[in-house]
C-alpha cells in the first residue's frame, strides 16, 4: 500500500475560530472572572476584576457593511488611542479596549473627529442589527443596511445618550423569511402578493420537487405549462411568505409596488427578568420607500417616544406591554388594529404544513 493511501490527507478544519487569540490581554486574563462593571457614561464601560485590574470599553458605531479605508481608519485608531484590539459586537458596533482611564477621553475625541458616534450602551437605542440586503443575497425585499443608515441618522440622540427606560434593540430583515428579525422593534419585509411565475423558465432553473416541498401551506403544485414542465400555485392557500423565490428565482415575489414593511414588537431573547418573549405584528403594509424609507421611521419614532413617556424605569419594550396590554399599546400610540394582527400562531400545528412528505 502506498504512503499516500496509508494516511489520508487530515481533514481541513475551517469552523469557529478561536476567539480567545484575539481577546484584549486583560479581557482574556480576568475572563469569566469580574468582580463588578461601571457605566462611567454613555458608550464607555468600566470592568473592575478581583485584585482590582479595570479596562474601559469604548463602543463606536459602525454601518456594519465596512469598505477598506473605513476599517483601516477604526484600526489605526485603534492602534494609536487604545490598546490595538478591538470586538465586533452583534449589532455591528465596535468596541476599543484601554486600561488607563486617561485614555478614554482621547480615544473617544478621534472617533467622533473621524465621524464614528460613540454610545449604544445601558439604556440607550443601541445600533441596529441587520441581514445582508442587496449587497450579499440574492433575495431581498428591501436593503436592510439602508433602512438602518435612515433611521439610525434620525436616532442618533437616542444611540449617544441614555434616554430610555431600559435598552432599545431595533432588527431589520430583508426577506420575510430567512435571517429575520427579532427585537424589541422590528421591521421585517412583508409580501403582499403571491408569487408571479415566468414559465419558460422553471424547467430550467427549477428543482421542483424541493419547491414544492418548501411551501409551508401546501400552495405549490407540478403542473406542465405549454408543454414545459412547471408549477402553479393555489393563491386562495398562498399566504405570501417568498420561502419558494430563493430555491425558485423564476417564482418572482418582490415588486416595488407590493413588496411592502411590517413593525413588530416586544421581541426579546433574554431571560434575564422575564421569559423570552415572540414580537408581535403592530403595523403593516408600510411602503418600501428608499432611500430615507420616512414612513417606517416615523412609526419607530412614534413607538419608541410612546415607550419613553410611558414605561416605568428599566421595563424592556416586552415588559411594559405586558404590564399595560395591547389595548392600551394600540391607544397610546395611535397605530391603527386590524384584524391582521389577532393571528399569534396559536393555530399553527392545525394551519400549516408540517410535514417533510414531498406532495404531488
Ligand atoms: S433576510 Fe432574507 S434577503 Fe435578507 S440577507 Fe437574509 S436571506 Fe437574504
Ligand atoms: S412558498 Fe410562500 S409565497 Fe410561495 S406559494 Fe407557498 S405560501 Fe405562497
């Protein structure tokens, strides 16, 4: 037997890097093992560990989709004001570790002198997180990063200062379907039409059986098209959901017309004071409306200075709803309720299509 066959080639590993090779050196000395943290002020935070090491964190925001000069200005700035490292967190804000509290005033001075807005800590409305939109995936209803880069311009009060009863995480999804968006307020595109299929294409393009089976109501069928074969959809089951555009591209779903924003809330992963918490459907059929989408923002606005006002101090967006009900939400903040925002999925075992059965 030959060396080769002897001893396979070992497999490349390629998951997770090790994080830990990056973490600032007193991060990684005191991890897991802090006695207590400050919020000295808006955007820095002090970590104290037993024996009394401290590190100051800096968070900048950033528009998460990064071009070259752009990192390189947030690394010499690292480089030359804090201790060379920095972290990512997972709504695309920057965070910059220095051990000295002298250097945080100056580290904050050049970010804000090159543009970045510090904040985002405590009870402030921290950036928002968002999927890829039309600069990464091949289906999106809308560009996420610019609703985001709309909207955040309009909160950037809320973002450098700590103005709300706890903290404000805001998701956008550009799809209805995949990354998704779940927060304390979301706007998540919303299809309002069923798919609209180009049938000299589907043969072609198509896997149809995997369409069929990704159809979570069961709307899909084989059917041939002018000799070719193709599907059709059942539009009175449709609920316009787009699951079958990404396997099916010739299924075209988004339109500018009928491609349309929809604001949930209350949406919370944490388990930290009260259980996690689903969002919930408060305003629909939102126009699509770039570049500055106004209409989306003002509703934001409207919910999150409605919650400013009303919220006890340190009530997450879910808490405060929980305490005085959804009548109450729809009253105080004049949002219109519709009968499309009863359904809560309770229902869902009976209505949808839970099996993996392929159906012809
Ligand atoms: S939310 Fe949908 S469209 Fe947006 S990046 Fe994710 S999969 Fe693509
Ligand atoms: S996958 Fe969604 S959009 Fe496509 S036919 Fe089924 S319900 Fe309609």
């Amino acid at each position: 037997m030959s060396e080769a066959k002897a001893r396979p080639r070992p497999p490349i590993e390629s998951g997770c890097p090790d994080g830990f090779r990056n973490l600032h050196p007193m991060m990684r000395k005191h991890y897991g093992n802090w006695d207590y943290h400050e919020d000295p002020q808006p955007g820095v935070l002090k970590h104290v560990a037993y024996g009394g090491d401290a590190v100051y964190t800096v968070k900048a925001a950033t528009q998460r989709i990064l071009d070259v000069f752009t990192l390189r200005t947030l690394c010499d700035i690292g480089d030359k004001y804090a201790d060379g490292h920095v972290h990512f967190t997972l709504r695309s804000n920057l965070e910059f570790f220095v051990t000295e509290e002298a250097r945080v005033q100056p580290l904050i001075g050049a970010l804000e002198n090159a543009g970045f807005a510090v904040g985002g800590t405590k009870n402030s409305v921290t950036s928002i997180s968002h999927t890829q939109g039309w600069l990464h995936c091949d289906i999106p209803g809308t560009d996420a990063s610019g609703v985001v880069k709309a909207m955040m311009d309009e909160l950037i009060d809320e973002f450098k200062n700590w103005n709300m009863p706890n903290r404000v995480h805001i998701t956008t999804s550009c799809c209805q379907i995949n990354c998704g968006g779940q927060g304390d307020i979301a706007i998540n595109v919303q299809h309002t039409k069923p798919p609209k299929i180009n049938h000299d294409l589907v043969a072609n393009v198509c896997e149809r059986p995997s369409v069929v089976a990704r159809c979570p109501v069961a709307a899909i069928r084989p059917a041939v098209v002018n000799g070719k074969p193709s599907l059709e959809v059942d539009e009175k089951k449709c609920i316009c959901c787009g699951a079958c555009y990404p396997p099916c591209p010739p299924m075209q779903i988004n339109d500018a017309e009928h491609t349309k924003l929809a604001i949930w809330v209350g949406g919370n992963h944490s388990n930290a004071r009260s259980k996690p918490t689903f969002q919930k459907l408060v305003a629909a059929g939102i126009p699509n409306n770039p570049p500055r989408w106004p209409e989306a923002t003002a509703i934001v606005k409207n919910i999150l200075h409605t919650y400013k006002n009303d919220a006890k101090d340190w009530e997450r967006i879910s808490d405060w709803i929980e305490r005085i009900g959804w009548t109450r939400f729809f009253e105080l903040t004049g949002l219109p309720f519709t009968k499309f925002h009863i359904d809560n999925w309770r229902g869902a075992r009976n209505s949808l299509n839970a099996s993996t059965h392929v159906r012809f």
